[in-house]
C-alpha cells in the first residue's frame, strides 16, 4: 500500500508544483477568450470552470484510464511509474499546452495549430490524420458499449439495434450546442467515474481485505506472455499517461473556459485527475483479481468490461456492480460523441463552415455519423488494430508542435521537446514491433520476434534522435533571427 499511497502522492504535488511551473512558462494572462470573443451558443460558450473541468476529464478519460490501466497491470506494478511520470511530465503538459494554444488561436483544432507551428504539409497531415482516428475512435466507442448493452437486454435488442440507439444519440450530442446535452450530463458521468475509483481505491487500502503488492518486491516485467516493457507498455497505458486523443478533445474547452489563467486547473489538471483514476484500476489489476481467484490475463482474454465488472463487485458490492455497468456504458460513450464533434469542428476549422447555422452543421454532422455507422460493421479488430499506435503517435506530434511554439517565443522548450522525443521513440518502436503494424510483416517471413525486436529498438532510437536533431536546428534558426532583431 505504500507504493500505491506514494504514487497518488506524486501525482498531487505534481500538479502543485510542476504543473504550476508549466503554466508559469506560458504565461497565461487576463486576455479576452475565445469563449466571450467568439461566443455563438453553440460551440463557443463561457461554462463554470467546475462544469468545463468535469467535461474536459470525461472527454479525455472515458475507459480509457480503466481499460488502458487494466492492461498495463499486465506488466505488473512497475507500470505505476509510467502513470505517476507520463502524467506529470508528458501527459499533463501535453494536455495543457494543447488547450493553452488553442484559447491563443481562437479555440482552434489541433490539426490548424500543428499546421501553424509545423508547416502547411503536416497541417493537411493531421487534418486527414485526427479525423480518421476521431471517427475510429468514435467506432470504438459505438460497437463496445451497444455489445454490453445487447448482453444486459432480452435478445430481441441486439447488438444492432444498441448500436443504432448510440448512433442517434451521437448525431443528437454532436449536432446541439455544447451546453445542452453535454454541459447537461458530462458532469453527472464525471461525478460517477470519480466515485467509482475513490470506492475502488477505498476498499483496498482500508477494507483489510487486501495486500497491495509493493514496488520494490515487484519490479521487472511480470507480463504472462512475456511482451517487452519498452514500447508495449507505454501504447497500452495511454489515457492514464499520455493519449494524442486528449489534442482533439482539449480545443473544445478552449472554446468554454473563462479565462486562460484557469487552463491548469481544466487542463494540467484533468489529466492529473485520470492519473490518479488509472492508479486506482492499475493497482486493481494487480491487487484485486488474485483475491477474485482469476489471473488478470485471463480475466482481459474474456473481455475487460468483465474485470471491471468483477473488481467492482468485489470491492464494493452489488452498488459497486451497477456503478460498473455505468462506467463501462457510459464512460465510452462520453467519448465517443465527443470524438465525432471533435471530428466536425476539425473539417468545419479545415473549410472555414459557419458552425453557428445550424443547416451546414447538419451537413457535417449526418454524413460523419453515417461514415462511422459503416465503419461499425467492419470487424473491430482491424478498427481497433491501428488505434493505440495512431493515438500516441498524434501525441507525439501534439507535442512537438508545442516545442516549435515555445521556441518561437523563447521560452523552455524542453518542457515539451523531452517528451515528444520520447514519444517519438515509443510510437516508431511500437510501429516496427507490434503484430498490428509491421509485425504483419515479419511473422509471415517467418522472422522471428527476437530478430526484429532489437532492429525495432533501435529504429525507435534513431528515429527519435533525427527528430530532436531537426528540432534542434530549427531553434537554432529562431535564436540567430532573434539575435538578428536585437
């Protein structure tokens, strides 16, 4: 238990202090925001900052801090040092640098800002690029919960029928203004995943029930299958780390906050917030279904939505069971809408379309849901296939847009230059490794996974180097212009 207080520990000061850091490195100030600026009660609406906090967590998080936790307890308590660091150091500032700059660029999409600070070619990269991974995403969160819905109902509401319910409501949530289905309802799902980790957290530190295994006892891979730590632990703790997913979700904020001196506590925040949610289900994973009498790998084999079900009802009951049932509905569903209206305001940004008439927004938001809807009848596994490594690889450039950024302006770039360098070896790594990616390749060449592993290892290396090496001379060029005006 020690290590599980000290890592919530962590996470806490590194709000208060790190995070402080971070945000007096940008420099907020008492400038008019997009929310009052640009407000059209639709998109752009000042929000209370306990209600736009309360969104900006159930956006980012969803299962995610759950699922993606539950996963990385495959590896065993060493994975809690990728939520405690990941969060603090990379996943926080990437969370806030996003929002930050786009409250300084009119509540703009992430894709415009990477465009801004990256140059015109990646700017039509990531257009295509953060739409195609919101509507997996919103595929994603489509097809899981309509399953666990059709297993919850008499057989006459299958999965199809489930499906189409969620898919109205996403044209409903995607197509209203923000205040009216999701200002509504986000703060109450918010409220309820909260409550469900503090109960889960709760009962394993005072229920006596449970020995929580310490760090220092279990340090190494513990993963049943033997998967490497480096880079398949990081791709599968995401939410609760680092997600390029939160890039597209943090703009919409941007467009509801008060006031840019309150984008650590909506933003830095937040994803402190699902740091310490992915903890609580992290140490579950590892603490919890050796009391349950099932190993963790097999419990993920039948279906996460069934460990979670099995953690909560041992922890706190049959209440904790129907929380569960919330969680693992609801909380997927709260990004999934999201996603797709992520995913409209990214190609209205792209167009220059008038989101305040509410016919071009139809016009975008039917034609999005439909191209999903098709999508849902693929089979998941090839939807799922490419989402983890695309999330992470967007976070990566997320953050090296905001590097480009805090260059120009002479600030610390090393705040986001560290971690996109980083992350930049884990997303080449796990692109050269992983049977999703260029492990299709390798298997039927027969080659063997301790061939190409090393050989992906070093990819990653070399890859992430040139990046800080081009990095490097481009702030190289700014330092000489600067010197130049001077």
């Amino acid at each position: 238990m020690i290590t599980f207080v000290l890592c919530i520990a962590f996470l806490v000061i590194g709000y208060l202090t790190y995070g402080k850091y971070v945000a007096k490195v940008f420099g907020p100030d008492d400038r008019q925001t997009p929310a009052y600026a640009l407000e059209d009660g639709v998109d752009y609406v000042p929000m209370p900052t306990w209600k736009v906090f309360l969104i900006q967590l159930l956006n980012i998080a969803g299962t995610g801090p759950i699922f993606g936790a539950l996963g990385g307890a495959l590896f065993g308590p060493v994975a809690y040092l990728w939520i405690i660091f990941g969060c603090v150091f990379a996943g926080a500032v990437h969370d806030y640098m996003c929002g930050m700059l786009s409250m300084r660029h009119e509540g703009a999409s992430i894709s415009e800002l990477t465009g801004k600070y990256l140059g015109k070619g990646m700017l039509q990269v990531m257009r295509v690029f953060s739409v195609i991974l919101l509507v997996m995403c919103g595929v994603v969160f489509t097809t899981g919960p309509a399953g666990l819905l059709a297993l919850l109902t008499p057989e006459t509401l299958d999965t199809t029928f489930w499906m189409w319910v969620v898919v109205i409501y996403y044209i409903i949530a995607t197509f209203v203004p923000i205040d009216k289905v999701i200002g509504k309802l986000y703060p109450l799902f918010g409220a309820a995943l909260i409550i469900m980790a503090i109960g889960v957290g709760g009962s394993m530190m005072f229920s006596g029930n449970y020995e929580m295994p310490e760090l220092w006892n279990n340090f190494g891979n513990m993963h049943p299958n033997g998967t490497p730590i480096w880079s398949f632990m990081f791709i599968s703790i995401a939410c609760g780390a680092i997600s390029g997913f939160h890039a597209t979700q943090s703009p919409m904020m941007a467009r509801c906050c008060k006031s840019e001196k309150l984008g650590r506590k909506v933003f830095y925040g937040a994803m402190i917030a699902e740091g310490v949610i992915a903890m609580v289900w992290c140490a579950a994973g590892c603490t919890v279904y050796p009391v349950i009498k099932a190993s963790l790998a097999e419990g993920v084999a039948i279906g996460t939505s069934t460990v979670v079900y099995a953690i909560c009802e041992t922890t706190m009951g049959k209440l904790g069971g129907a929380l569960a049932l919330l969680g693992v509905i609801v909380c997927p569903i709260s990004s999934g809408d999201t996603a797709y209206r992520s995913a409209r305001l990214t190609i209205a940004d792209w167009f220059h379309i008038d989101q305040g008439n509410w016919i071009k927004r139809l016009l975008l938001t039917v034609p999005l849901l439909g191209v999903g809807t098709i999508i849902c009848h693929l089979d998941y596994d090839i939807v799922w296939r490419y989402f983890s490594w695309s999330n992470q690889t967007l976070a990566m450039i997320a953050l090296w847009a905001a590097s480009v950024y805090l260059a120009r302006k002479h600030k610390n770039y090393w705040l986001t230059a560290v971690p996109a360098t980083f992350m930049s070896a884990v997303s080449a790594t796990y692109f050269m490794a992983s049977g999703e990616c260029m492990g299709l390749l390798w298997t039927p060449m027969g080659i063997p996974m301790s061939t190409y592993y090393p050989i992906a290892v070093v990819v990653g290396i070399v890859f992430a180097g040139a990046m800080l090496a081009l990095f490097l001379k481009k702030t190289a060029k700014y330092k000489a212009m600067s010197a130049l005006e001077e």
